[in-house]
C-alpha cells in the first residue's frame, strides 16, 4: 500500500520526501522495488513483502496502531499538496471547515497522532 503509493505520486515529489510523511525510510523502499524488479515473474506475490512484520505488530498488538498513523501521515500530506495546489492558505481551509487553525494545524501535522486514536 505505502510503496504503490509513493509510486503514484514520485513524479511530482521525490521519494525521500514523501517518505519523511510516511512510515518508511526511503531505503526500505528502494529495496523493495529492487526486489520486485530482479523477481518480475513473481509480481504478484510483491503485495506479500512485510506480511511477517505485520503479523508481528499484530501479536504485539501495535499494528492497528501502525496502520492509523501510516494513514494520519498520508491523509496529512495529500491534504497539505491539495492545499498547495488550490493555494489554499491555512487559515482558508480553516474558515471553510468551520474550525479553529489551531485545529487544522493539529490535523495538518503528520505527528499529531492522538487524533486518530
């Protein structure tokens, strides 16, 4: 999910960007995509990379967690490009969601993760 992700958006911004907004380091990343290059006839079992990990964040009961601030960061930094796209300023979208930039700030930071709990 994470690597189709930074796929989708890597033409407009650089990968180490979006990953400084994500749960991954870019290196992880770029093996990742090696592996799925040097292996093309298994392309389908790419979706699998990581599943021993997320089934260890499970038994240790911090994966739902893991998944809500991975989603938090994406959220936060598809909201802030929109934002630069329309030249929206803060205190604009603020007015238009009828809410304080103060909250908006917190929504807008991808390290603000109480507000997903």
């Amino acid at each position: 999910m994470v690597v189709t992700f930074i796929d989708e958006h890597r033409r407009d911004h650089r990968v180490e960007s979006i990953c400084r907004q994500l749960p991954i380091a870019p290196s992880t990343y770029y093996e990742i995509k090696a592996r799925q290059a040097a292996s093309p006839g298994r392309a389908g079992l790419s979706k699998h990379i990581g599943s021993k990990f997320d089934d260890f964040l499970d038994e240790e009961g911090l994966l739902a967690e893991a998944e809500e601030v991975a989603a938090k960061r994406v959220i936060a930094f598809q909201l802030s490009e929109l934002m630069k796209k329309q030249k929206l300023t803060k205190m604009q979208l603020a007015k238009r969601m009828k809410t304080s930039r103060s909250a908006l700030e917190r929504l807008l930071d991808p390290y603000n993760i109480p507000l997903c709990s």
